[in-house]
C-alpha cells in the first residue's frame, strides 16, 4: 500500500521534473521564507500530487522548492504535515521518503520548540543529538516498504555525527551558540502542562515539540544522513508562568529566522565542500 502510493507519486513528480537533489530540508515554524533563497527555484504544490495528504498547519505552505542553495541542489518541504492535523502516522513522512527515492542523501529537519533544560532560554537554537519518541506511534508502523528499508531498524544512530560536527563549526565561524540536547515528540496540539513537562524533563528531554522526530525516525529507515537544528521558541509550560500560545511561538521563530537561515545556507555549503573531499 504505502510502497504502491509512493510510486505512484513519484511517477507524477518524475513527469513534471527529472530533478536529483542532494540535500532534503524540511522548514519549520515560521521558516518558510528559507524557501525564498532557493536559486532557479520549480515548485510542485502538494495537493497536485496523487496521494500526497495536504498540509493544514497555520504558516505551512505545503509543497516542494527545487532548486540550488549554495551550489548545493536541494529540495525544499515548505509545510510540513504533522500529526495533530490527523494524518495517519505514515502519511506524514511521505514527502521526505519520496525525496529519498528521488535521490536525495541528506536530510536537514528544522523545528521550532519549547525548552525543558533550565539552561535554554527562549531564541536558543539547538542541535538534536539524540531523541524520545515514546508519545507518538512509529511511523514505520504496518506494512514495511522493503524497498525504504528493514523491518526493524537499529536507532542508535539516527543523527549523523560528521553532520553535527559540521553544524558545530559553521555556528562557530557565524558566531552563533548552538547548544545541544534531546528533542521529545508529543501528540499536540495542545501544549503540555507543567507536570507533564516535569514529567519529560525527569526522563532526559532538553526540549518538546510536535514535529520531527517521527520524521528523522523515517529518515533512518531509509537511510538519510540527517542533521535536525531546533529554534528553542519559548520556554516549556511551568518553566515560566507565562501562558502558551502558537503567536508567541511565532513571533519567536520568525525573529530568529534570519540567524537560522545564514546556518542553513552555510551548512548546505559545507555538506557539499566536505562531501566532495
Ligand atoms: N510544546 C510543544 N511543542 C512546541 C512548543 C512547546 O512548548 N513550542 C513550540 N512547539
């Protein structure tokens, strides 16, 4: 079933386009316009793909970006489907297995989410070393596609060391901090109580959010390289008495956008000139 529909969107996407990228990248809250720098940019909305389920999160756009950052020939996901919009599980990391199948090697997922470690504060960015995907179900769940990968795949590594490396020195030479920490998937779409986050901070999560996770575990199935750089957007329910709401989540990540996009481009850069090597 998903082997056949994947198929059948990537024969619809091969008719329009004979494009192979190098780098997926998926565009977080309030990032969208990370897009904008895509060179030579071509564009196939979702909904236009047979298949594909459409995105409906406020300020995603839902398509893909072909094109060149950097040199690098990318494709961008502007929009991403998550969980609590009630796709099945599977559906959401459609778009990054059909890039896979596209031939697409590595995989950049950004997000933006609250902070649970005492240290982050709000506009911190955060390079995931490690993930809890408890709260969720896999979305390896059902039939396996054998032609994505196995059955059972090990998790030990889903987050490419040398690609964390990479992020570490380009932050350097930009002078932007980069902390480091374990990202948690929750169901959303309500935020978490402060005893839950309690709760996540005792088991080792350093941040929570609604997205991504599920997608770097699909990533590792199909044998992505993959980097996910987080956008700490507020601090998590309890560890302020402020209220939580998706505006301040917002304003925030679109803040910082500008932080984010010179790491994104330098990044992509520096996968290809280290790649090449
Ligand atoms: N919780 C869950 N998801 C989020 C948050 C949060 O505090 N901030 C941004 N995404």
């Amino acid at each position: 079933m998903i082997e056949k529909k994947l198929e059948t969107a990537l024969e619809y996407i091969r008719q329009k386009t004979d494009f192979i990228p190098d780098v997926a990248v998926t565009l977080g809250s309030g990032l969208g316009g990370f897009a904008d720098e895509v060179e030579h940019a071509s564009f196939i909305d979702y909904c236009d793909i047979p298949g594909m389920p459409v995105s409906t999160a406020p300020g995603h756009k839902g398509r893909f970006v072909f094109g060149k950052i950097a040199g690098v020939k990318v494709a961008v996901m502007q929009g991403r489907l998550h969980y609590y919009e009630g796709h099945d599980i599977a559906d959401t990391v459609m778009p990054l297995r059909l890039l896979r199948k596209m031939g697409a090697k590595f995989l950049i997922l950004t997000n933006a989410a609250g902070g649970i470690n005492p240290d982050f504060e709000a506009g911190d960015f955060m390079l995931v070393d490690d993930h809890i995907s408890f709260f969720v179900p896999s979305p390896l769940r059902g039939k396996n596609p054998d032609s994505l990968g196995v059955r059972f795949p090990d998790m030990s590594n889903v987050y490419d060391k040398d690609l964390r490396r990479l992020a570490d020195a380009v932050a350097k030479r930009n002078g932007i901090t980069l902390k480091h920490g374990i990202l948690v998937q929750t169901a959303g779409p309500n935020f978490e109580t402060p005893a839950e986050i309690r709760f996540l901070r005792t088991i080792g999560a350093d941040a929570v959010g609604m997205s991504t996770v599920i997608e770097a575990m699909a990533a590792c199935h199909c044998n992505f390289r993959t980097l996910t750089l987080t956008c700490i957007s507020n601090l998590a329910a309890g560890v302020t008495d402020d209220p939580l709401s998706l505006e301040e989540v917002m304003v925030m990540a679109k803040q910082k956008a500008p932080q984010f996009r010179t790491l994104l481009h330098d990044l992509i850069g520096a996968i290809k000139v280290h790649n090449s090597k």
